[in-house]
C-alpha cells in the first residue's frame, strides 16, 4: 500500500508540469492550472505529458468541461 501511494505521488509529480494547458505560459498560470487540471486528468489523461494534445482535447470537449476552466480558456482566447 505504502509502495503504491508513493508510486502515486512520483506519477503525479511528473505528470503536473505536463498540465499546462495554455501554450502562451509554457507552465500556465496558478490559476489556469487550478482551474483545468482536473478536466484534464479526467477527460484527457491519453494525451499527458503532451500539452498541445491536453489543450486540443480539452477544446474539443468543451461541452464536458468545467465552467472554471472554460472560463480560464475564454481569457487565454480573449487575448
């Protein structure tokens, strides 16, 4: 158990900088991470660590998309 929590949380490590959806920010801001990572372990795990898949994907599931991170993409489009 101890083995898996701790796989778990290197997975994670490894995975959070790859959460950036936002290509402008190569990390995204704290607020835009805040705000997308979970639509983006949920709807587009596939595509981690590729950000330009996560932030293609996210896009294309707009619809399912969290109004958090729906609002983060409509600033970023905005600019």
């Amino acid at each position: 158990m101890k083995l898996l929590k701790h796989a778990a949380l290197c997975a994670l490590a490894l995975i959070m900088p790859a959460l950036a959806v936002f290509p402008a920010h190569a990390q995204g801001t704290a607020e835009q991470r805040a705000a997308c990572q979970g639509d983006a372990m949920k709807l587009c795990s596939k595509d981690i660590p590729d950000v330009a898949r996560i932030e293609t994907c996210l896009r294309s599931r707009m619809e399912e998309v969290s109004p958090a991170c729906r609002a983060e993409f409509s600033k970023v489009d905005k600019k």
